[in-house]
C-alpha cells in the first residue's frame, strides 16, 4: 500500500505549490508575504528573543503576543544559528505540512485496511485544510500534526496495553503539544479523564505531568517578567467564568456552542455521525464499555466542546480537530458504507451515510471558500501591513508608535509598539483584563481615558490603526493625516488605515515623510485638510 503514500504526498505537494505558486505572482516585490499578518510577530518575537533575550515585539519589554512556545523557540533557534530569513515559518509548515501528511497516511495503513486509504486520500485536503495552514506560515501546521501523532500513538498505546517505548512516544508528543498551542490543554484533559477511566491511573498522572510541564515553567518565567501566566492573547480572546458562575458559564456556553453558527457548520454532520454510531453498536452495553473501547472518539469530542467553549472557533484555530475528526470519521463510513453495499438498508445505516455526505460536503465547502482567501490574501497583507512596516523603518526605526495590527509594522519596521488590542502590549492587556467584567459602554469610555492618557504621557509620536478599532472613537485632539485604502480586502480586518499624529508640527512631519514615499501603487492615499 505504499503507492498510496505517494499519492497523498503528490496531492499535498501539487496543492500547496498551486497555492503558493499563484499567491507568489500576484505580489509586486520578489518576496513572499505570508497570508496572515499574525505569522510576522511570530517572526518579530523569534528575532528578538534570539537576538537580545527579550519575549517580545518589542526592544526592552517581555510581552508575550505568542501563543506558541514551540514555534517561536523554533524559529528563534534557527534565527540564532542562521541568521535572520523570513522563509523560516515556511520552510517549518512546508516540513510539518509532509510529516501530517505522512502520519495520516500511516494511521490509515497500520491500522485499517485500503478502502479506509482510498477515502482518506479524496477527504483528507477538503477536511483538514492542511495546504492553507503551511502557507499561513503558522504554529497550526505544526499543531495539527502534534495532534495527528497524538491520535496515532494514543490508538498505538491501548492496542499494546501501554508498552514502555509506546508511552515515551506518546509522553514527549504531549509535552510538544503544550508547547505548540496552549488549546492542547483541552486535548491533554480529555486524555487523561479517558485514562483515569479506564483505570490507568500511572499513565494518566504522567499525561497531565508532560501536558502541564512547559506552560507551568512559562507562566512563571512570564509572571517573573511582568507578565501574565497565560500569553496575553489567550487571556484576551479567551472565554472563562466571572463573576456569577453559573450565567457566566451558561453565557459562554451560548456564545461558543448554542448561538455559534460556525460549531454547526464544521462539527454538526460529524457529532451525529457519531452519535449514530455509538447508539448503533453500543445501545444495551454500560458506559465504562464506551470509554473502554471509543476512548479516541470521547478524546475528540471533548476537545471539540471545551475548544468551542473556551476558545476560539473559526478560520484557523478548528483544523487541527478536523484533522483529528478526518481519522475517526474515515474507518467509521467505510464501516456503514459496507453495510449498505452487503444489503443492510435499514433507517440507521442510511441515517449515517447521509450525514456521513454532509460531513465530506462541509469540506468541498471549505475547500471552495479558501480558495480566494489563499489567492488574494497575500497581496492584502503586502499592499496594507507590510507597506506600514517598510514606512515606519524608513521614516520612523525606533521610535514609540501606536498600531493595532501589529505583526508586519513590528517586522518589517523595527519600531517601539503601543498595541491598542493588547495582544503585543501588557500593560494594555492588563487593563483589559481587570475591566473585561464591565458592561460594553463602560469598557469602551473607560477604555478610551485610559489608552488616551497613557499614549499622551508615553510621548508616542504617531499612530497607524482602523479607526473603528479605538475604544469609543479616535480622540478629537488626534491629528489625522493621510488613509491608505486597498481593493478586493480578505487577508486583512479593515481595507483603510489612517495616519494620525499628536501635534501639528509632527502632523506636518509626517504628512512629509507619507509624501516622499514610494507607496504601493495598488494602495489609494487620501490627504486629510487640517487646520
């Protein structure tokens, strides 16, 4: 069967060139850009970390953007051996992009049978999304194939009763998961719950161990530093009971699970599928037998509901479950799809095969949809971020400005950041963290006093953000220069950005400085009168 090999591997490598091939010649310079301006403060932090020590978008300040250990410890690596190259987070999601690949590939192989090979190969692009996530150039690649190992050595560990080489294997898998995407800790819970159950109880002890070693050290090494224990992004976007628990819990239950649109369109078909399947084959058996024997689907599942819950839903963040889902779902189709071929055309068999179709459908679905985010999104980010960046390195290298869409400004302009989201800038984010309980108005007018303040007092010289992002509104007494406005926006959260300063004279200044530079003729620049 390992011609099959070669074909999942011919299908990913011809995929992902076409992708990247076509994102590639629709920009203006010689250099790719990645599609998401986030996977620049991957790099910004790499670089300063390898460079000076510093955790941080920053010069002199341990603010922690990332939410990957691994990733950036990774490319920092490579940055300090190396030298700076901003091809590293491809060449890591190109590498991380085959072994998924692989590892798919030889779950199917080692422990099912061709047929499950044969679907595995026409799902496992559509499903996992796995050519987006390389060209991306983020930690997800890297994530999902974690997740792909774990689901291979979990199955590998109950098959051998947990022999020793077999639980090192999945141990130091689970420890690179926490360090990957700190969202591994619901995959990591849900694991050992399964263990504990199943009354092993060494194994699930070491599980939480491996699982909770890195993000215990990096909490204390933030908290040291002046930060938090989690990075400031997971804080932030991050949903957790306050204040009553109970309508706090049942609040984010809502938003999460109940009134998520996007939990019905990736993981309905799928969740009945196997609903379908456990009431099919386990209907007069007890529970500890469910657990005993599906453990890989209660794994998953759960993971599902705490990730929907607790963390983010959408776009990137959902595919290393999808890929997860993809090793379940395939064995469990060929099973009924069999049953329907050998004349066994009951309700249930039907029941499952269709949403069995709804679940292939969702990923033709996705498949579609990224095609236009991966073409046009790399040319977004070029004519928008990344022309800020080279802007603020020309006019402006080192000096205090205030953004709130950070990666490539970070990058590519080596300034002193202020971001108004947080996510680059603690101070802020603690900020936003102790009012997160205030009602939207009061967060918005309190939120306002205090950005507006500490920008005065912080003597920032100008600022480049989506005006709609400010708390309440941009401060009356903020100068606004210029807008920069692109066409066809995807790949970026607004298609204008305005220019703003603090006082006339560096108003003037700037309006200089936006006049002398070469600007990206795709970009339209609109002067603002000012008194």
């Amino acid at each position: 069967m390992r011609k099959y090999l070669i074909y999942y591997i011919l299908l990913f490598t011809v995929v992902t060139g076409f992708y990247f091939l076509y994102a590639y010649f629709q920009l203006s310079g010689n250099q790719f850009i990645y599609p998401i301006d986030d996977a620049y403060i991957h790099l910004a932090i790499a670089r300063k970390f390898g460079e000076s020590g510093f955790w941080s978008i920053n010069f002199n300040s341990f603010d922690s953007a990332s939410s990957s250990i691994l990733y950036t410890l990774l490319l920092s690596s490579l940055i300090k051996v190396f030298g700076e190259n901003v091809y590293y987070p491809m060449f890591l999601n190109v590498a991380a992009g085959y072994l998924t690949t692989y590892w798919i590939y030889k779950y199917l192989k080692d422990f099912y049978s061709e047929n499950e090979l044969k679907l595995g190969l026409f799902l496992f692009l559509p499903v996992s999304l796995l050519y987006v996530m390389v060209i991306l150039g983020m930690e997800q690649t890297i994530h999902m194939l974690l997740s792909v190992v774990a689901i291979y050595f979990i199955k590998k560990n109950f098959d051998s009763d947990f022999e020793k080489r077999d639980l090192i294997k999945l141990l130091f898998t689970i420890l690179f998961l926490a360090m990957v995407r700190f969202e591994s800790m619901f995959f990591i819970f849900c694991l050992g719950i399964i263990l504990l159950f199943n009354k092993k109880l060494k194994e699930a002890v070491l599980v939480f161990l491996f699982g909770a070693l890195p993000i215990i050290v990096f909490g204390v090494i933030s908290v040291m530093n002046g930060g938090f224990f989690f990075p400031n992004s997971v804080i932030i976007k991050g949903s957790y009971p306050e204040g009553n628990v109970l309508i706090s819990i049942w609040s984010i239950f809502k938003k999460g699970i109940l009134l998520n649109i996007s939990f019905y369109k990736l993981f309905l078909f799928p969740l009945v599928c196997i609903g379908i399947y456990l009431v099919d084959q386990y209907r007069s058996s007890k529970l500890k037998v469910l657990f005993k024997k599906e453990y890989l689907l209660f794994i998953i599942v759960g993971t599902i509901l705490l990730q929907s819950v607790f963390a983010v839903i959408r776009y990137r963040y959902e595919n290393y479950l999808m890929a997860m889902l993809l090793m379940v779902m395939v064995p469990m189709g060929i099973e009924y799809f069999k049953k329907i071929k050998l004349g066994r055309k009951i309700l249930i068999n039907y029941l499952f095969a269709f949403f069995f179709v709804g679940f292939c459908l969702v990923g033709v679905y996705r498949f579609i949809i990224s095609d236009s985010a991966v073409k046009i999104s790399s040319k977004n980010v070029e004519e928008q971020q990344v022309e800020m960046g080279r802007f603020l390195n020309r006019f402006y290298k080192g000096q205090k400005i205030v953004a709130n869409d950070i990666g490539a400004i970070a990058y590519f302009g080596n300034v002193q950041l202020l971001d108004i989201v947080g996510l680059g800038s603690t101070d802020v984010a603690r900020f936003y963290i102790e009012n997160k309980g205030l009602d939207e108005t009061r967060l918005n007018n309190k939120f306002y006093t205090f950005l507006t303040d500490y920008i005065a007092k912080k003597h920032y010289k100008v600022a480049v953000i989506y005006p709609d992002w400010y708390p309440d509104h941009v401060p009356n007494s903020w100068i606004p220069v210029a807008s920069w406005k692109i066409e066809n926006s995807i790949g970026t959260a607004q298609n204008r950005v305005v220019w703003y300063a603090f006082n006339m004279e560096d108003a003037n200044t700037l309006k200089e400085n936006l006049k002398k530079f070469d600007l990206n003729r795709n970009v339209t620049e609109y002067f603002y009168i000012y008194e």
